[in-house]
C-alpha cells in the first residue's frame, strides 16, 4: 500500500470519520515494520501498533487460590447468633413467667373471671382520673395567683 493513501487515511482518522475497517487496516499496516516511513507516518505508528498488539493479546483469567477455611474462624458470628438464641429464650420464660404469676395474683384476689379484673381496673383508673383533675383545678388557682402578682409588680 501507498504511504500517500495511508496518509489520508490517517488523515481521516484524525478528524473521526473512519470506518472499522479502515482502522483496522492502518493497524494491520503499522503493525509490521517500515523502513522508510515518513515523519507523518512515523508519529503515528506506536499508536497503532498498541492498537494491534492490545487486539491480538490473549487474555487469560487469574487463577484464584482456594484457601481450606477452617469453621471457627468466623467464632464471634457464632457467638452473637448463640447469646441471640438465648437472649429469646429468656424472653419467652420470663414472658411465661409473668402470665402466670399475674393468672395467680388474679386468683388470690377471687377475680377469676377477666370481665371482674377488667371492671377493678376500669374502677381504679377513673379514681386516678379524678384525684389528677383535682390537682389541676389547684394548679390553675396558682396560675392566677401568679397572674395577679405580676400585674400588682408591674412585669407584665
């Protein structure tokens, strides 16, 4: 091939209006030796003989080394899924633990039934209910008392 019609071709490579098979023929040309290139030529040659080498180059995949483990390696994953373990377990005795123990409160005071437990409840929350308004109506007479006192100073 003419070193005139490489140079247009290298020419449009340049500019970006190349076709793949004419880059793949200005590597297939730089790829073997010139003698006399020109210095046009020349410049170019290293980028398209990397080209050539890159596409031709075998790629081999590394080999992994498989290293044998051993189970206790990983010991406080274990651990943590052992304390999890027992952690819930506790939960569910305790758990156990207080329904009977409230089962057998409710007996000793002769509530077997929930619908009488359910009414001393009822009874016992509207009594708190109506000493905590008591409070509050107190708390608002000490609020006016305050009310006053800063008018009478003259903060207010």
């Amino acid at each position: 091939m003419e070193y005139s019609s490489i140079s247009a071709l290298l020419e449009k490579y340049w500019e970006g209006e190349t076709s793949l098979e004419e880059e793949a023929l200005l590597r297939t040309f730089f790829s073997s030796p010139h003698a006399e290139l020109p210095d046009d030529l020349r410049e170019a040659a290293p980028l398209f003989q990397y080209f050539h080498s890159e596409a031709t180059k075998v790629w081999e995949e590394p080999v992994a080394k498989v290293v044998p483990l051993s189970p206790f390696r990983h010991w406080m994953k274990y651990a943590a899924v052992l304390l999890v373990g027992i952690g819930v377990g506790y939960a569910v005795k305790q758990q156990q633990y207080q329904e009977r123990a409230v089962m057998a409160a409710m007996k000793a005071d002769g509530m077997e039934d929930p619908q009488q437990a359910y009414a001393a409840t009822k009874k016992a929350l509207q009594l708190l209910a109506k000493n905590l308004h008591k409070g509050t109506s107190q708390m608002e007479k000490l609020s006016y008392f305050n009310e006053a006192t800063d008018i009478v100073t003259g903060k207010d």
